[in-house]
C-alpha cells in the first residue's frame, strides 16, 4: 500500500530493465538510481512495493555473477596461464621499464575436488555408507560373557581401531 505523497514514477517494464541491466553490469543501488533517473530511496522504495522489481534485481545480479563464478572455479580447477605486468620506477618515481612476465598457475586440487563433488556426486561423494547388520547372542554366566555368536568377521578394507 502506498503512502500519501507524490505518485510513483514506477512503470511496469522497469522490472524487466532493471534485470537486463543488473545481468549485463553488477550495478549497485546507487547506479540503478541513474539510470532511472530517480533517488537510491526511491529503489528501495519500488523493492519494497513492487515484489517483481525485487525478484528482478535479483536474478539479473544472479544472471551476472553465476557464469563469471562457473567460469572462474573451472579455471581454478584446471589451471591457467596469464601474464603478470610489472612497473619498474626510478627514485624520482618516473617509469623506467615494462616488465612481462608469463606465468601459470597450476590446477588447484580443492577447486577440482569441489567442482568434480558437485558436478557428478554419484561419481565423486565425499562420504562412502557402508551399511551392516549383525545378529549377536550373547550368553552370560555369573557377569561373564561365555559365549558370543556368531564370531565378528572381518570386512576387507576396514582396518581394526586398536
């Protein structure tokens, strides 16, 4: 419900613009105000009055970060080559030379394993269940266990905690 004051300057494509704009750019509040021509208030006011205006900022910030993220973890994880500029300066502070120097950086096994658990979880969970099922008697004579069946079998691959 709005206030008494002026009327809103709201239109209802501008949940569509806000979108394409905050998917193509990581706009802030405050450049969201520009290109609306209105204050930083009044988006927040719209965000509060206008859900799809929200929703929309939303998934176009969403739009923008999720491939650029996607992308970088990949790199992450599978290494990448880059060049690295360096700024040699005399003592008076006047550039003297341009250094560049190619480099790479190696795959980082974290970022592999986090992209490779999320990507085929079947194939690569951190966690194996192994499930057992034991049917023990045991038979007591005076406080003193004489007899336990069947007798505990050894699993391949699991090592004894003692």
């Amino acid at each position: 419900m709005r206030s008494i004051g002026r009327p809103t300057t709201y239109q209802p494509d501008y949940a569509l613009q806000a979108k394409e704009w905050c998917a193509q750019f990581p706009f802030t509040h405050d450049e969201l105000a520009k290109v609306f021509k209105v204050s930083r208030a009044t988006i927040h006011n719209w965000k509060k009055e206008h859900p799809e205006f929200l929703a929309s900022i939303s998934d176009g910030v969403d739009d923008y970060h999720n491939p650029n993220v996607e992308k970088s973890l990949v790199r992450k994880a599978i290494g990448y080559d880059y060049t690295e500029t360096m700024e040699e300066m005399d003592g008076n502070g006047a550039l003297v030379k341009i250094r560049k120097t190619h480099k790479h950086a190696p795959p980082d096994t974290g970022a592999l394993s986090f992209y490779l658990r999320n990507r085929k979880p079947d194939r690569w969970k951190d966690k194996v269940e192994i499930e057992a099922h034991h049917d023990i008697q045991i038979v007591w004579q005076d406080d003193t266990a004489i007899d336990v069946t069947p007798e505990p079998k050894k699993i391949e691959g699991v090592q004894d905690g003692g």
